[in-house]
C-alpha cells in the first residue's frame, strides 16, 4: 500500500492519499476521475512511501493531514528527497 502526495504543476497545492496501484491513481488524477482534485490538475507525484498494511498506511495519512502547515509537509518532503535511497 502507497501513502503518496501530489502536487499540482499549475497551482502548486498538494494532496496526500493512499493506494494499492499507484501509476493508475495517478492516471485517475489526472483524467479528472477524482472530484477533489479535479479542479487543479495536472498532477505529479512529489513523495510516496510503501506500507505493508492498509491500516499503517491510513495511519500515516491522517498524520500527515492532521499537520495542516505546508511547511511542515515541505520539511518531511525535502528531508525525504535528500536522504540516500
């Protein structure tokens, strides 16, 4: 299970959510096929991190929503992106 946060290329908001199939959200995104984003599209996907369950993904998610600073969600983004894969 992906937890995965978009950001749209034009206006520059985010989305965080969770999926099995990720390539195939994306497509859903940015088709149109997905009424709380519809209305920012394109998408790209800027993080994702891997889960075994559902629940540890869920979890995670409401995590990063609880935040509610794009600061804070720019942090662990950036920390993310810099660290060795």
């Amino acid at each position: 299970m992906f937890l995965y946060i978009l950001k749209s290329i034009e206006h520059g908001n985010y989305y965080i959510g969770i999926t099995q199939d990720l390539e195939n959200r994306l497509r859903k995104h940015n088709r149109g096929q997905v009424f709380s984003t519809r209305s920012r599209r394109p998408w790209d996907v800027i993080h994702k991190e891997y889960y075994n369950t559902r629940s540890a993904a869920f979890h995670r998610e409401k995590y990063l929503k609880s935040l509610k600073s794009r600061e804070a969600l720019e942090k662990i983004i950036t920390a993310s992106s810099s660290s060795p894969v």
